[in-house]
C-alpha cells in the first residue's frame, strides 16, 4: 500500500451507506492509519477479494491538522490493484454524497499513512474533474449523455460534435450529443485555477452494410478444392465483429473481420453430397461484453452444383456403312457420372444433330436416335456423340460411310408362258455391284446374268433369284430380286395323287382323296355309268350303294385325262355262306397252286428227256461220220 496515494474528501455531514449487496465491509486494524485518532476504517470487498478502504478522521486528528481543512472530518479512500471498478467511479459517488448532504467541499491534497507526509496527487491538484459514464457504447446515429463534475464552477466539455447542455449544477453540467456515427473521447475540462481535464470514452457500433458471398461457380468437380469468398462491408466495432463462413448449417470457418471492406476466405473439397447443397457467410456483432446482444447478419445463400465426369467409358454404337435413304439407330452409352439425369447429349451426323432420346439409370445413361442417310450426301461422314455435364463435355466419334445401291434388275422373257416354250432369264447390276444369278452356270462374277430354259410343267412357279453385291467401305452388302415364272400345261391324274381302289367298310365315314394336277387348275369329277357322282374331297357315311366302278375326268383349257377308280364296300352277311366262301376260294386257290406246281415240273421232265434223247442223236450222227 505505501505507494498507491490516498485521496481526501471533506465529510459529508451524514455519511452514505456505501455497502451494496455485493460488497462486505469489515474493520481494519488500527495499525493502518497513522493517526491514532483515526476514528473509522472500513474495507469494501468484492467476490471476497479487497477492493477499496475507506478512512474517516476527525479535523483534530494531526493528519487533518497537516492538512490545513476546516471541515468536521475528511474522507479519504484508497483503491487496491484487484478493484474491479475505476477509482474515477468511487470518487464520483463521493463528489455525488457531498452534493446531496447539502455540502460543498473541495478535494484538498492526498495523504500516505506509511510517511506521515501529505502528497499532492497530480490528478487532484488544483482543480478536480470527473466525467461520467467514464465509458459508453452507442448505434451509430444515437445520442449519449455526458455528465461533468469539478471541484468549481468553471467546467465545460470539448468535442468536435454539437453538444448540447441540458442540466446543470454548481459544479456539475450535463450534455447531450447528438447523431454521433464515429467513435469518439469527449473531454471535461475544469479552470479552479489550473486546469485539469477527464475524457470519457465513446464507441460507435453498427451493423454491416453488406454481407455477401461471392458467386460460385456454375459447376464444381468433385474432389477439387472450391474457395468460398465473403465480403463484409461496415460493421462496429471490428474488434467485435467475425465472419462465418456456413454450409447449410454446419459452421466452416471463423474468422475476425479484418479490413474496410473485410474479405474472408475459406477452401473445401467439393463433395457429391453438396450437389445443391446452399451454402452462405455470415456476420456477427458480438456486443454482450458491453451489456448488449449477439447480432447477426446472413448473406443470401448460394446453391452449390457438383459433378462426375470420367475421362473414359463413352461408347458410340452404329452401323458402319449405311444406305442412302435408309434409317438406322445409333446408341450413345456413358457410365460413371454424377449426376446423370443433368448430363446433356449431342448426336450429330455431321452437321445434322438427330434427335436422340435419353435414359437415365443410376450413374449411367444411354442416347438413341434415328440416323438416316441422305442421297445426294453419299461419302464417308463423321458421327459424333458429345455429353456435357458442368463446364466440361465428353465426346467420341466413328465413321459412317453413306452409300446408294439400286437393285438389281431382273426380267423374265415372259412372265406366263406355255409348256414347252422357251424363256430368257435376265439379271443386271449397276457398276461397281456384280451379279449372280441362281440356277445360271458358274462364272466370274459381272455386272449382267442369263439363262435360257424351256418351260416345263416342274418350272411352274419357279423362283428366280438375282442376287446384287456391292462392296462398301470393306464390307460386302447384297441386294435380291426374285421373279416367279408362270407354267401353263395340261391336267395330270397320276395314280400316286388318286389311287383309285379304295375298300371301306359299311358304316364307316371316309373321304375319296383324288387330286388333279394343271396349270390352270382342271376341274375334276368322278361318275359311275349309272350317273352317280363319287363325292371327292368331302367326308361321306360309306353305304353299299356306293360301291363300283368310277370314271375320274379332269379338264382345263390346256386338256382333259380321265382315270379308273374302284369303290368297295364290305358288308355284313350270312356267316355260314361267308365261311364256305372263303374255305372254297381258299381250296381252290391251293388246288390251282398244286396243279400249277404239278404241270410245272412234268414240264420240265419232258423237256430234260427229249434234250437229253437230242444229245444222244447227235453222238450217234457224230460216231457215223468219222473214218476208220
């Protein structure tokens, strides 16, 4: 304590109760005060720690007696380091008491109890001046109160800004200022005689003009870094104020405003998942220090879109050559990509973009369109196929060649002839394409075929094939052209298409299956002498009525041919007669066979014998004719 001064103040004429519900007063030893008169010596405490002392001396203690006062008693009071509040402070409620009692004292001189000895404190000599509030914080554009008390009547305040008095005292005025938008130090000043002067501090604080994120880009790759950029414009006090930077409303970064205007920069990784993802910055006053808020102001949030686009896997399917006039499908496929369904696709045949249908399915997608190739255009042309996706694109390309190929040409001398006559078979290509004729003999391949025939009825509609063949940007394509040759020729009744002995039993349901062959086809009937008709081609009940002999006529106007056919019928009679019938016909038949066996082989004994008699003539002819 032996170095910190003592301030005095005359004695109100009732001292205040200084005690709060914060603070605990308790005696002091006598030992402090080096008057053994000293009749009052009362520690203030906060939070349990010292922190202010406060003496009070009679005037016929030898301290007040040095100091030469005519008051009753003096107050002095004495700050410790650990004070939580301003000595200035403590010294206005006792400037405030000595008002309020009534009194008029002015501050004399300090005293140190350790030397016995007075000091005169240079911030109490002469004239004494407090300002209060000591400190204040206010919007920008609002007003404040400044109150300046001294130990005379000679007291003012300097400021640039207007001020206006608005109460006063002996030695105390009150002013207000006004419109204030920048931080200012107020400072009352007092002439009793010297001067001395006290400064009140003044901040200003305000929102931020502007908070904004700077644009992102249209698209983000995934997996490489994106820089968020904030710019903050105005805002007090900067000491007070941090930007945030936000990701929805996960928190990125935190950093103070810096500069006037404050640009704050964060990176991250783009992610699959911040595809339209919002992401924004935001500014915080934070004022809750100085017994004000936490305040907040938000930029517009900007959407973020992310994108895969592999380097690889695009395939472009179609046809290597394609006729003019034809219409194929190509198919652009690409997987891998994120997000496919905003993917764009461009297919293209040259300068002709086709109209392609997308599907999409998961990280994949696939593009078909119909391409047609243009007469007139004929010639090897580039097919491309390019996806966009974000600010890049893929593409790939293939060669198509268009080409024209007529068919081929085939012509019959006559396309209906009769049998018999002869027919030309002709087959002719354009240049380059060769031809090949079906049925023609083997030769080198040319550009025209021909074969002569005569028409028979087996040519009747015969098929002629002339088969084209061109060669297209490597590759073989063909063309057929196909005739049919008409044969006119008279009816055929053979007995493999009408047998002609049919045996049904009686009762049954059959069908006479006789078929007449011509060219035009020949009508065909069959009839008994007796004019009765053999339905043909139908199914019938058999009756024994229909059993006999038919004649079959078929006729057209190229003829007419007429077949035998016998109908039988089995029916039910006596069994007896039946039987003996049959075992008659059956001795019979092998009576006859016996008989047929017998004459055979007597036959062929008397044949033996008279050859045999023949031979012997002869060796007897033979042995009379040679000589002796």
């Amino acid at each position: 304590m032996q170095n910190t001064p003592w301030h005095g103040f005359p004695c109100p004429r009732e001292l205040p109760d200084l005690m709060s519900p914060n603070s605990s007063p308790s005696r002091l030893p006598q030992g402090l005060c080096s008057c053994s008169f000293c009749l009052e010596v009362v520690s203030f405490s906060q939070g349990g720690q010292p922190g202010l002392i406060i003496l009070i001396l009679p005037t016929q203690c030898p301290v007040t007696k040095a100091l030469s006062v005519s008051p009753p008693c003096l107050v002095f009071i004495k700050a410790l380091p650990n004070i939580s509040y301003p000595l200035t402070r403590w010294l206005m409620i006792f400037f405030s008491v000595s008002h309020t009692a009534g009194g008029e004292f002015p501050l004399v001189r300090g005293w140190d109890p350790s030397t016995q000895q007075s000091i005169l404190d240079p911030g109490f000599a002469g004239a004494q001046i407090s300002v209060t509030p000591p400190e204040a914080i206010i919007p920008r554009g609002g007003s404040v109160t400044v109150n300046c008390s001294a130990s005379c009547a000679e007291l003012g305040l300097e400021i640039e800004l207007s001020k206006k008095e608005v109460a006063q005292g002996v030695n105390w005025k009150t002013f207000e200022l006004s419109d204030v938008r920048e931080d200012i130090s107020p400072i009352c000043y007092a002439n009793c005689p010297n001067q001395t002067e006290s400064s009140v501090s003044i901040t200003v604080y305000g929102f931020p003009d502007l908070v904004e994120l700077e644009p992102l880009p249209s698209w983000q790759p995934v997996g490489q870094n994106l820089t968020l950029s904030c710019q903050v414009v105005g805002g007090a006090p900067r000491d007070n104020l941090t930007v945030v930077l936000l990701r929805g409303e996960e928190e990125l970064s935190r950093q103070p405003a810096v500069g006037e205007p404050a640009l704050v920069n964060h990176t991250v990784e783009a992610r699959r998942e911040d595809h339209g993802a919002n992401f924004s910055c935001r500014a915080e006053l934070d004022l809750r220090s100085r017994g004000l808020g936490l305040f907040q102001n938000s930029s517009a949030p900007r959407q973020l879109r992310t994108y895969v686009l592999p380097d690889t896997n695009l395939s472009l399917s179609a046809p290597r050559v394609v006729e003019a006039g034809t219409q194929v499908l190509v198919e652009c496929v690409l997987g891998g990509l994120f997000p496919a369904s905003e993917a764009q696709v461009h297919l293209a045949l040259e300068d002709h973009r086709l109209n392609a249908t997308i599907t999409y399915n998961g990280d994949s997608l696939v593009a078909r369109a119909p391409m047609q190739g243009l007469a007139g255009e004929e010639g090897t042309q580039q097919l491309v196929c390019v996806v966009t996706l974000g600010d890049r694109d893929l593409r790939t390309r293939e060669k198509v060649t268009i080409y024209s190929f007529p068919a081929p040409k085939l012509t019959l001398s006559q396309p209906e002839v009769s049998e018999g006559t002869l027919v030309s078979v002709e087959c002719e290509a354009h240049s380059p394409a060769v031809v090949t004729l079906h049925g023609a003999p083997a030769r080198r391949p040319s550009e025209r075929d021909q074969i002569l025939l005569n028409a028979s009825a087996e040519d009747n509609e015969r098929i002629f094939s002339c088969l084209a063949t061109l060669e297209v940007a490597g590759q073989m394509v063909h063309k057929n052209q196909t005739r049919e040759l008409r044969v006119l020729y008279g009816p055929r009744l053979d007995k493999r298409d009408c047998s002609g002995n049919w045996t049904w039993p009686e009762g049954s349901k059959q069908t006479v299956n006789c078929q007449a062959w011509g060219n035009p086809t020949p009508k065909l009937t069959c009839s008994r002498k007796d004019g009765a008709l053999l339905p043909i081609g139908t199914q019938m009940l058999v009756k024994r009525e229909i059993a006999g002999t038919y004649l079959c006529r078929a006729e057209s106007s190229h003829g007419k041919v007429t077949r035998e056919v016998v109908v039988n019928v089995i029916y039910h009679q006596n069994n007896v007669v039946i039987i003996i019938l049959v075992a008659a016909v059956i001795i019979l038949g092998t009576v006859g066979t016996a008989a047929y066996i017998y004459n055979r082989r007597r036959k062929i004994q008397i044949y033996e014998l008279q050859k045999k008699a023949q031979e012997a003539a002869a060796l007897k002819l033979n042995a009379l004719a040679s000589p002796p």
